[in-house]
C-alpha cells in the first residue's frame, strides 16, 4: 500500500508540475477517488440520495476530471515543446550574429 501511496504522490507532483503555489498539504482531487466514493445509504426507507443516480454522477465527474487531467498534461508537454524549440531558435540567432560579428 505505501508503495502505491508513493508512486500515487509522484504522478500528483508531475501532472500539477512545478509551477503550483499551493499547500503541501493539499491533495487535488483524483478521477479514481472520486469512482471510489461511496455514500452511506439511508436507513428510514426512501429518505435521502438515490444511491443509483449517485453512483451515475460520480463516475461522470470522474470522467470529466480524468478528461481535464490529459489536456493538462498534453498543454504541459506542448509549453515545454514550445520552449525547447524557442530556446534552439535563440541559440542559433546569437550563434549566427557572434560568427557576422568576427568577419566584419
């Protein structure tokens, strides 16, 4: 359990990478904890949730969650592609004006 707890801890960390502010001790909410949510049924008859319609919305919060995540980590990705590919086009451009600078 503790292993799946640290690797659990290592996914958090790399899908909400190193530009989040927040608290260490804040946890955001995952697609599988909301799926493994449950809700204590009622105990006078009809009272209360329907446990059915529940259950239907939880599994649809965790899909939309779980869609969000992957756009996030692929808008991740697409930055940091962005960024190495910006860093080369630098590189070249001041590799480029040093060598036009030494044949003047």
């Amino acid at each position: 359990m503790r292993v799946f707890l640290r690797r659990a801890r290592r996914r958090q960390r790399s899908v909400l990478g190193s530009t989040c502010y927040r608290s260490a001790a804040y946890h955001p909410l995952r697609p599988w904890q909301v799926r493994e949510r449950w809700f204590r049924p009622t105990s006078l008859g009809r009272r209360g949730l329907d446990p059915q319609e529940v259950r239907e919305f939880l599994d649809r919060v965790a899909g939309d969650l779980a869609t969000v995540y992957d756009a996030l980590a692929e808008s991740r990705r697409e930055t940091d592609r962005i960024k190495s590919a910006l860093r080369r086009w630098q590189s070249e451009q001041v590799r480029a004006r040093n060598e036009g600078g030494h044949h003047r």
